[in-house]
C-alpha cells in the first residue's frame, strides 16, 4: 500500500466523525505545576490551544503536538490521578532520529533509540512531573491501518 493510498482512508483532524467512528482526541496529564508543565511542552514546540479557568478552581491548558490530531490537556481541577502517573503514551512518528533530535534541543531528556524497523524503534522521555512518553517509529503501516 503506498503513502497516498492510507492517507486517503484517513480523516484529517478538521473532518467531522463518520457515524460510528471514535476518535481519542484530547489525553489529560496530571501535574503539579501548570506553567512549569505548559513551558515544558511550548519549548517541544506544542502549540498552545487553549488556557482558560472556566470556573474557579480550574485550569485547563490544551496543547497539541506538531502535525498531531491528538492534544494533551493539563491544568487545576481536570483529574483526581496523581501528577506524573501517565504513563506509555505513544507519539508516532516517520523519522525518530529527527525527532528525538527536536525533543533534546526543546529540553527533554530522551532515551537512545531501541529497536529496528517499524513500529519496533522506541524512545522514551518524561515530562517535569514524570508523565512517560514512548516515541515510536512507524515509516510503514501495517495493511488495514
């Protein structure tokens, strides 16, 4: 299956959901320190989509990775789980050398690369609370994907 043949198949972030489809769209960290946390991410290059209190004694701060249909939302009020206990959420990417290039020089300390090929190249690097992330290489989806 070539590159343009599983992107056609694929909706994009702005494309409503077809009947019967379930997207993840939103993943809430739990942290400690909102604007250490929302620093952190902003030097990632994330970009900020929102930070609003909608009521008192919440924050919520939404960022999305580049190029990601999926944000991350953290703030005050947002979940009862201790800062630091996501764990093993994936960021897939084509090229892990590029990126793990790009998460080092905007402040993250990343693990070296494990693992050949795709979907088996791994690294890991962890927020300032310790909210683990597995970046993933994936340059050939697998049929049906």
């Amino acid at each position: 299956m070539s590159s343009t043949d599983a992107s056609a198949d694929t909706p994009t972030p702005s494309a409503p959901p077809k009947p019967g489809e379930v997207r993840i769209e939103v993943v809430t960290l739990p942290v400690s320190d909102v604007d250490r946390t929302k620093a952190f991410y902003e030097g990632l290059g994330w970009r900020l989509d929102i930070d609003f209190e909608p009521r008192p004694g919440v924050r919520a701060v939404q960022m999305t990775p580049p190029g990601s249909p999926c944000s991350i939302q953290l703030g005050v009020g947002l979940t009862t789980a201790e800062p630091g206990s996501a764990q093993g959420v994936f960021l897939v990417v084509t090229d892990i050398e590029a990126a793990r290039g790009q998460l080092t020089e905007g402040g993250a300390e990343v693990s070296e690369i494990s693992g050949e090929g795709s979907y088996a190249s791994r690294a890991t690097f962890s927020d300032p609370d310790g909210n683990g992330w597995v970046l993933q290489e994936v340059s050939e989806r697998l049929p049906g994907r």
